[in-house]
C-alpha cells in the first residue's frame, strides 16, 4: 500500500516538476525567437526580391571573373588596332651643320696653304610606308645641302643642292603573299575572335554558377521553412501530451520524449538557418562587388520556385550535335586551328629564297652664288679676252662675252629657291630599277619553326578530339541526371503525399486513443523527411537543367542573354 502510494506522489511531483518546466522552455523559446532569427551581416528589415533573370543580369555587370574576360577582349582589341599600326607611314628628318677642314697636296683641289674647309648644312626628310598588299613598300626622300667651300675651282660658292627620290619595292617570292604585319594582324584577329569566344564562355560558366547558387537558396530557406514547420508540429504534439499527462491520460515519459524532439528538430532548424546564410552569401559573392554593401546587408528572397521543364527531354544524338554545334570550347579549338595555319603559312614563305623588284626615280636641282675670287684655270685668259675686245673695237666689231666666269647656266644662278625651281623642272633626273635576290644557305630557323608549327597542328587536332570525347561524355551524364532527377520529383511527391496521409491517419488514431506518441513523432519525422526529399528532387532537378544547358551551351539563348560581340568593336 505504501509502495502504491508513493508511485502516485511521485507520479504527481513529476507531473508538476513537467509542466513547470514546459512552461519555462516555453517562456524561453518566446523571448529568444528573435536571436534565433537573428543572422551575421544581415538585416532582416532590408529584403530584396530576386528573380533568376535579375541574378543573372547583376551577375554579368558586378562579377569580377566576368569582367576580366571582357577586359582580355578590350585589350585584345588595342592589339589587333596596334598591328595595324605597321602600316603607318614614317616620317624621319634631321639636320645637322658639318665644318671640314683636310690636308691635300692636289693644286687641282684648289685648297690655298695646303688645305681644303667646306661647311656644309644638311636636312633630309624621308616617308616610309608599307602597302598593305602584296608586301610592297614605299620610299621617298628629300635631301638639301648648303655647302661652301675653299675649293678655288668651284664656281658656286655657296652651293645649294636638292634632290627628290622615290622607291618601290615589290617582293616577288617570299614575303609576297605572307610577311610580318600581314602574320600580326591575321594573328591578332584570331585572338581577339578567341578572346571573344573565351568571354562567352566564361559568361556561360557564370550564369551556370549564379543558377545553382540561385536554387541552392531557394532551397535553403525552404528547406529552414520545413524543419520549422517540424518544430511547430512537434511543439504541437509537446503541448498535447502535457494536456493528457495533466489529464491523467498519458503517461508523463511521453512529454519528455516529446521534449527531446522538439530539441533535436530545433538543432536542426538552427544548421538550416546557417545553410541560409552560407548559401546567400555564395550568391552575393557572384552578383555583388565589394562595395554594394546595402545590398550585402539585405536579404535575398528568391520569388522562383522550381519546376519540371518539358523542354530539358531531348534525344541523346541530337543534344551532342547541337554541343559540337554550340560548345565554345571547340570554336576555340578551330579558331586555334585557323591561327597555326598562319603560322605555317608564314614560316612555309619564309623557307623560299627572297626576289625583290624595285625602282626608283630621282630628280635634282643645283644653285649657287658666282665665287667672286678668279678661277685659276680663266684668270690667265682675262687680259686676252680684254685685248681682243680692245681691238674688235677699233676694227668695229662687238666685244666677246666671257660668259659668267665659268660656263655656269644662268638657271644655276641664284639662292635656294633657284636650286627648288631646277628640281621641279625635272630636268636632271635618274631612273633604275632591278632585282635584289638572296638566297638561304640551308635556312634551319625557318625549317624548324615551320616543323613546330606543322606539329602544333597534329596536337591540336589531338587535343580537339579528346575535348569532343569530354564534351560528349558531359552530355551524356547532364542527360541522365536530368532524367534521373526528374523521376526522383515523381517519386518524391507521391512520398511526399503518402507521408501527409500516414502522418493524419496517425493523429486521428493517437487521437482515438489507437496509437503511441512515438508513432505520431515518427510520422512526423517521415512527412518533414519527404518535403525535404521532394524539395532537394525538385532542385536537383533544376539544377541539372541549368547543368545540361551548361553542356549543351544554350544557357545564353535560354536565359534570353544577348552578349555584344567583339567582332562588333571592329
């Protein structure tokens, strides 16, 4: 008898001793739901809406990765307009005064003491170009030089000379139909069209990565609405079962079992409020830049939820053709194809031996001033020419002319604007023309570098083939996943709604009296454990469509993404 009356005392303290301590739990749940809510970084008042066309639109424009791709584009641009630069004419001058003073021993030099000083003043210009056809190239020059001199048998003292000449060459064999700026410039157009290639790429990757972060989110936070759907659920049961312990109905081990599941789903929903965080913050990491701050302390809320696409089925052969067709990879690696080409091209030409054609025309023009001292050679026949005069006339005849001195022309007469009209006259001019030709003794650069471009070209063949072999093997798999996913969603809803049928049939009977706690809390476990699975099915499922887009390279046209070329800069 005592032994019974102390299992009731003991009984009812323990009920006591549990319901004060529900209700002290409870007190402390209420006043702490704020801090579990609570989130590093993050201000929960600040939200913004987010769909999967705005993530990926803040994606291209912030993210770093996006924009280093396009700065390889831009300054690959800069070197395609460089190699142009090739074909910029040059223009040189220079001018320079040049004094000479040398010892001669020739009486018809004419330097007085022993020695002959000229002074000289020079300027020459030249222009250069290349011709952007055939590798000819282009030369003109003018030269002018004032020179004065002691030499006596000069007759212009100062003496000013121009000329003006003009050069083309054309080579005929090597370097004809290839040189170096034609190689640069076919060079940096392929790079800049696999620079492009690489940027769409790249975006490509991007997009792929902001789409799983996107529905990782999307997943986490329902994935924190579902376990705390499964604390309320289990704090349901808890609070039931203390009416029933109170009722004497219910044995009070059931509340303390009831506790702990309450406890164990409350540890639960605490890690998936971290995977919140985690799984915002790999999103914000691809869309923002360091310095969005005020959307870095806000809260993403996705307004997608994912869905089966009827699009993502398509038959295996026509998905890797459609890949061949799309894939950037394989752009570039014929885009590299069509860049070896040129360099065999180039160093094939520079095997040959080099026949250059030119010609080149030449004009000049001559001025000066009479030098006033007598020239050595006509100052001895002054006093005949005067005799003679003298008696041409007393005998009535005209006096002979003894010219300028020298036999100088009267053209040649003048400063040096006389010496620019006599070039312009054109009437002292020289033409030529001919071959230069040079002929390699053996040549082994050009060979070898020829070898290693013809080997360049069977490894990139090699290597095209094997990324096909990865390319179709990616496919493949991103087929089967998405299959395999789809099917799980089938099957996880029907879980999903098994588990909400066995999960009410086990209320009612608990209800009625016909079942246990443990089995309620069970149910409870399966139906939280079947919304988790149809919700990770669902978005496995979307993320293998964002995966078998990735492989199939349509993630731009699905997506509705439109990238400027940089054929377009041109």
């Amino acid at each position: 008898m005592k032994n019974a009356w102390r299992r009731i005392v003991a009984g009812a303290l323990l009920c006591v001793l549990l319901s004060t301590s529900v209700w002290g739990q409870g007190a402390i749940q209420s006043a702490a739901t704020g801090d579990r809510e609570t989130r590093v970084g993050v201000d929960r008042s600040k939200r913004v809406r987010l769909t999967l066309r705005d993530a990926i639109t803040l994606a291209l424009e912030n993210n770093r990765d996006i924009e280093v791709e396009r700065l390889n584009v831009q300054l690959n641009e800069f070197d395609l307009r460089g190699s142009y630069g090739a074909y910029d004419p040059t223009l040189s001058t220079g001018i320079y005064y040049d004094r000479s003073r040398i010892p001669i021993a020739n009486i018809i030099a004419g330097g007085p003491d022993g020695g002959l000083q000229t002074d000289n003043i020079v300027g020459n210009a030249q222009l250069q170009q290349r011709a952007p056809w055939h590798g000819g190239s282009f030369t003109g020059q003018f030269s002018n030089d004032r020179a004065t001199t002691t030499n006596l048998f000069n007759a212009l003292n100062p003496q000013y000379s121009t000329s003006l000449s003009f050069t083309y060459t054309q080579p005929l064999w090597r370097n004809r139909e290839i040189d170096a700026p034609r190689r640069q410039i076919r060079i940096a157009k392929k790079r800049l069209d696999i620079s492009d290639s690489q940027f769409r790429q790249r975006a490509v990757e991007i997009i792929a990565q902001v789409q799983r972060a996107y529905w990782d989110l999307v997943f986490a936070r329902r994935d924190r609405e579902i376990k705390v759907e499964s604390v309320e659920l289990a704090q349901t049961q808890l609070e039931s079962n203390q009416r029933r312990v109170e009722a004497g109905v219910l044995a009070p081990s059931d509340v303390i079992s009831a506790r702990v599941e309450v406890e164990r789903r409350t540890d639960e929903a605490e890690a998936a409020l971290e995977a919140i965080q985690r799984a915002e913050n790999a999103l914000k990491g691809l869309l923002l830049q360091p310095e969005n701050s005020e959307i870095w302390q806000s809260e993403l809320e996705p307004t997608e939820v994912p869905e089966i696409d009827s699009s993502v089925r398509t038959p295996l052969q026509d998905a890797v053709r459609l890949a061949f067709r799309n894939r950037p990879e394989l752009e570039q690696f014929r885009l590299r194809g069509e860049l070896n080409k040129v360099d065999i091209d180039f160093f094939r030409d520079q095997t040959k031996p080099q026949i250059d054609l030119f010609a080149s025309y030449r004009t000049a023009g001559l001025s000066g001033n009479i030098r006033p001292e007598e020239n050595p050679f006509t100052a001895g026949n002054i006093a005949l020419y005067s005799r003679i005069n003298q008696l041409s006339q007393l005998a009535g005849l005209p006096p002979l002319d003894f010219g300028n001195g020298g036999g100088i022309p009267d053209a040649f007469l003048g400063s040096y604007g006389q010496s620019l009209v006599n070039l312009l006259r054109n009437d002292f001019r020289t033409w030529r023309f001919g071959l230069n030709i040079t002929l390699p003794i053996r040549n082994r650069t050009a060979q070898a570098q020829l070898g290693r471009a013809l080997a360049e070209g069977r490894q990139l063949d090699a290597q095209r083939q094997r990324t096909e072999t990865q390319i179709e093997i990616e496919v493949r798999n991103a087929l089967q996943a998405a299959e395999t996913a789809r099917r799980r969603v089938e099957a996880a809803k029907n879980s999903r709604a098994n588990a909400e049928l066995q999960y009410q049939s086990e209320v009612r009977k608990f209800e009625a009296g016909q079942s246990t706690n443990f089995l309620v809390l069970d149910r409870q476990n399966a139906l939280s454990s079947a919304r988790g699975r149809e919700l990770r099915a669902l978005t496995d499922y979307t993320k293998a469509a964002a995966e078998l887009q990735r492989a199939l390279s349509t993630t731009l046209v699905s997506n509705s993404v439109e990238l400027k070329s940089a054929n377009q800069h041109r």
